[in-house]
C-alpha cells in the first residue's frame, strides 16, 4: 500500500505504524457513517474529506453508511439529501453504499450468539430503573435482578422479544460485563429495545432495534473497515467497541478518535439546526446562512473551498473553536481567482451625466478578472443616465471620505471622470433623488491626459442597460462567537441576529448578468462575491446571494465611512 505525500497527522502515523506490520495485510479501508436524522454540515464535511480523503491516499477504500438504527427521527428525505451532498463534496463511494439496517438479520445473530456466550441477557428493569442500578461515577453499579437468568431462558425472551410480544420500554436485552466497572458504558450496557414503529427501509419487520453502540462496531466490522475514525466523544464508547468484537470473535476494526469541527458563530448540532428549521427561523435547510452542506453551497460556497478548508484546519485530538474567517477565507481565495468581476449597484441613486448627449452610447472595455488574463475582457454600455451606489454619495462628506460630494470629482470605473455640479431632493421628504454630474471627455477609459488625480473611484451601471436584480446579503446567523453563551433563562436562540438576512429588491447589474446560470458566481466589484441563487432565480429577474464580502474588515471600513 502506497504511503501517501500529503502532510501527516495523528491519524495518518497510526495507518502508517498499521501498514509497517502489515496490519489488515496493509489495506486501508475507511468508512463515513451518517445517521440520517438531517442534513449534512460543514462538521461532517471535516469528517467525510477525512475518511474519503485518508482512503484516497493510501489507496484504500471508503464506504457511506447509512447508521439508521433508529426509527423515530429518521428519513428517506435525509438519505437522498446525504448522498448528494457527499457526491457534490466531490467522493465517490462507488458500489460500496450501505445501510445498517441492512445488517439487521446479522446482528441479531450476533445477539444470539452473545446470549449463548453467557455475554447477554434479557432485564426487564425498565429505563428509570436501569439508570438507578448503574451507579455513579463514584459509586459502583447493582446487578439487575435479572442478570442471572439462564441462556435458555434469555433465549427464549429474546426470540419472543422480537416477535413482538412485549410492550415497547418493557424489556432490553443487555450486554453482561461488569456492574462496577469504572466506565459507566460498560456497566451492562443495553443491546436491543423493544420500539414498536415502522422503519424507513425495513418498515414493520421489526420491532426490536439494536443501539448504536451494538450496531456500529459489527457494521465496521462486517465491512472490513480497518480504521474507524469518529469524533472525541467516542473514546468512552472504545472499550465497548472492543469488548463487543472481541467476545463475538470477529474482524476488528481499530477506533481513532479526532476533535470535531466548531465554527464560531454557528451552532452544528443536527437536533437545533433542526428545530431552527421548524420554528421557521430560516427558511429550510438550504438556507444560505445555514452551515449545512446545502446552504453553504446556495450561498455560492465551491467543493474545493470546503475541502481546502478542511485540510487547513487539520485534525487534532483536542477540542477547540475555528474562527469563521477561515471558513470564509476559503471561498474568497479561490473566488479571486476565478469569478468574473461585473459592476453591480445595491442602493441605486440615478445620476445625470448633463454633458453627455442624450442619444449617444458607447461600450467601455472592462477587464474581467485582472488576477487571470485569461478571463478577457468585455463591454460596459455607458450612456447619459447612470446608477451609483447610495453610499458612494455624501452631501456632506466627513473626514477620509474620497467618494462623491457636491462639488468632487471622481472616476467610474473604466469610464470618465464625473464632477458633481448638482444634488437633487425630493421635495417632500428632503432626501437625494438624483445627482447631476458633467464628465471630462478626455478621460475616457479612466485616466487623465494632465496626469490629474482623483481618490475615489465608483462602480455604476448604465440606467436603461441595466438589468435588474434582487440581493440578498448575509451576515452571521449568530451575534456571538459561542451562540451558547446566552442570558439566564434563555438559549442559544435569543443569540440569533434579526438582521443576518438583508434582501434588497432594486438592485441593478451589468446586463451581461441577464439570464446567469443559477450557482454562477460573481465578484461585484468593492461589494463582494456573488452566486445567483438556484432556487428563486429567473430570467427576468435574477437573485444573486452575497456568498462572502471582498475582506472580513469591509464591515468595519463601511462602518468607519458612514
Ligand atoms: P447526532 O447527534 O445526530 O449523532 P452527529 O453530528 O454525530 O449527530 P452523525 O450523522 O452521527 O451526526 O455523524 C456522522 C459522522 O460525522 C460521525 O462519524 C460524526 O463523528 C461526524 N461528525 C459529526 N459532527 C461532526 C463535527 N462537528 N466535526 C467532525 N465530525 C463530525
Ligand atoms: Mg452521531
């Protein structure tokens, strides 16, 4: 098996230790087990660019599995979600997609077979009560009353177990270890319940479901995973794990634990990225201040910026907080270099160019990405009426404000310089409505012949060219770096910032933006990257989402300027 160039990790040192003996007769085989309870997240992208990634490298293999061993919460919308997103990630798991549910035969015979072993038993202590009898971490455990029971008797329970003679909570089958052990998972942990309830692939052909900790170690083993690698708060499952396939005697996968994935401002745990969805405080899983994989990718995020970001966090055995500017990073990187630039107006504020004739136009020549040439160049109509920005006007411009103000001149980009002669006000309610301007002729295409200069320079769009489009700008879904760290009495909920969605109507763009393809991404000059939204996007009338601003500090600049 092939050792790998890549840079080397923790968990990379324990394959290349395992490939050294010949371990697993040096095959390296990887799994990524959702369950499929919600969408994916950035966290489990962490988790997929691992295994699929470690399992590239080496030559190995990669398996999805599908970890449904719960009924209640799981969904076939889930698994269908799952797939694409891990296919868009860009892996393949060829023919090796699985289902735990699929083992459920096998690992009743597992059961069985631990019965016989005397390593099971059926307990008839229900939930509140198995929890009483297990002790603390400074007491030991009891023994259930039940733990004595005869492997005939056991075996007959069981088998009756799953013929659904019993109520749901009233029996479990248990592991038989050790009562006072010091990790309370292995003080008789539970192995099968009773849970009356139809099942997204095996409907109702069972009423008993085995627990995670039973299914996923056999599942890892009856795929001849040889590294099983899951997030920290599996190391106290381990001993389970081992104990499990080493009593029943079969392959035995090895167990790596990593730190998983937290993002400032984000919480990445399914069950509240659940509920935000049914409250309605965003608009589905997609939505794009959603850190699920879905969202990311309709808010313009590509494959290879996630992948790109999870190589540069790496993995580590400790927990810790990643700044979002990472994250964020990622895609402006790779952003700069490929997205086309076009110039687009958010706040529009009409301007007359007073000197220019009415019946005239002309097509400036605009370069569309001067990071690659290749990218070429295009033409920019310009005619008498024009948009500029709102913001990039101060009637009574402070201190380090080089834009537009009565009186200033300043340069459109890759046309004239335009000096403001006149600022027009709506009578009634005093504000600026139009701003008429004269330009220099001579300073076509943005360069003064004198050798004069300006400090500012605008983007605009022309008036009757342009195209009109629909923005929405995203900032944060949370107003603190831990959402978690909220008022007495509240949650996490009460750290949601109102106005991380900012949808303007009006805007205008460049007419080559006209009938974009849905997910085509854009820099709009000074305001950021743009991907059209593939989901309310038309023709007629395009949505851009603002996927990321041109630097983290552009906020704080807008701020300073205002
Ligand atoms: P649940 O609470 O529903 O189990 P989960 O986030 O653990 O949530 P799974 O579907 O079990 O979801 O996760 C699939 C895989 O992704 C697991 O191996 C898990 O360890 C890994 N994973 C989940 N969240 C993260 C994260 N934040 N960082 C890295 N890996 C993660
Ligand atoms: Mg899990």
């Amino acid at each position: 098996m092939k050792r790998p160039d890549t840079p080397s990790n923790f968990i990379r040192e324990i394959i290349d230790q395992d490939l050294t003996i010949n371990k697993n007769r040096g095959r390296v085989h990887t799994r990524f087990p959702p369950e499929p309870n919600g969408y994916l997240h950035i966290g489990h992208a962490k988790s997929i660019c691992l295994n699929f990634g470690i399992a590239a490298d080496y030559k190995g293999l990669c398996n999805l599995r599908f970890d449904d061993t719960n009924p209640e919460k799981e969904e076939a919308e889930y698994v269908e979600s799952i797939k694409e997103d891990v296919r868009w990630l860009g892996f393949d798991w060829a023919d090796r997609l699985f289902y735990a549910s699929d083992y459920f035969e096998r690992l009743y015979e597992y059961a069985v077979r631990l019965i016989e072993k005397g390593k099971a038993y059926v307990c008839d202590l229900n939930v509140d009560r198995i929890r009483e009898y297990r002790g603390t971490l400074t007491e030991p455990g009891r023994g259930s009353p039940y733990r004595d029971r005869s492997v005939g008797e056991n075996l007959d329970l069981f088998t009756r177990m799953r013929a659904g003679e019993f109520d749901d909570g009233s029996r479990v089958l248990r592991a038989k270890i050790d009562m006072a052990h010091p990790n309370l998972l292995m003080r008789d942990p539970p192995l099968y319940r009773i849970r009356k309830m139809s099942h997204h692939r095996t409907a109702n052909r069972w009423c008993i479901y085995p627990m995670y900790d039973f299914t996923h170690c056999l599942s890892d083993s009856i795929e001849g995973i040889t590294h099983s690698i899951c997030t920290l708060e599996f190391e106290n499952n381990r001993p389970l794990y081992d104990w499990i396939l080493d009593e029943l005697d079969v392959h035995h996968p090895r167990q790596i634990e990593f730190a998983r994935l937290n993002l400032g401002h984000t919480i990445l745990s399914k069950r509240r990225l659940l509920d935000l969805v049914k409250e309605g405080r965003v608009s589905g899983w997609d939505d794009p201040r959603m850190p699920t994989i879905s969202g990311l990718r309709r808010r313009g995020y590509t494959p290879e910026s996630i992948r790109n970001f999870c190589e540069r966090i790496g993995v580590a055995k400790f927990n810790s907080i990643v700044d979002i500017v990472v994250l964020e990073n990622s895609i402006r990187e790779e952003l700069n270099r490929t997205a086309p630039r076009v110039m687009a107006v958010l706040r529009p504020l009409r301007v007359v160019i007073t000197n220019y004739p009415e019946d005239s136009e002309e097509e400036m020549d605009a370069v569309n990405n001067p990071e690659d040439p290749a990218m070429g160049t295009r033409k920019v109509p310009f005619s008498r009426v024009l948009y500029i920005e709102r913001d990039d006007f101060r009637e009574d411009p402070p201190k380090k404000f080089f834009r537009l103000a009565p009186g200033r001149e300043v340069r459109l980009r890759y046309a004239y310089f335009i000096t403001c002669r006149d600022v027009v006000k709506d009578p009634g309610t005093g504000e600026v409505v139009e701003l008429r301007c004269t330009c220099d002729p001579a300073t076509r295409g943005g360069d003064a012949p004198d050798g004069r200069k300006v400090r500012g320079t605008l983007h605009w769009v022309s008036a009757s060219h342009a195209c009109e489009a629909e923005v929405r700008l995203y900032d944060h879904l949370f107003t603190k770096r831990d959402p978690d760290d909220a008022e007495e009495g509240a949650d996490y909920r009460s750290n949601l910032d109102p106005g991380s969605l900012e949808v303007l109507p009006s805007c205008r763009v460049e007419p080559c933006l006209k009938g974009a393809a849905p997910g085509s991404r854009y820099q709009f000059e000074r305001l950021g990257y743009f991907c059209v939204d593939p989901v309310d996007s038309s023709d007629e009338k395009p949505v851009f989402n603002r996927t990321v601003s041109l630097r983290d500090t552009w906020k704080k600049i807008e701020k300073a300027s205002a």
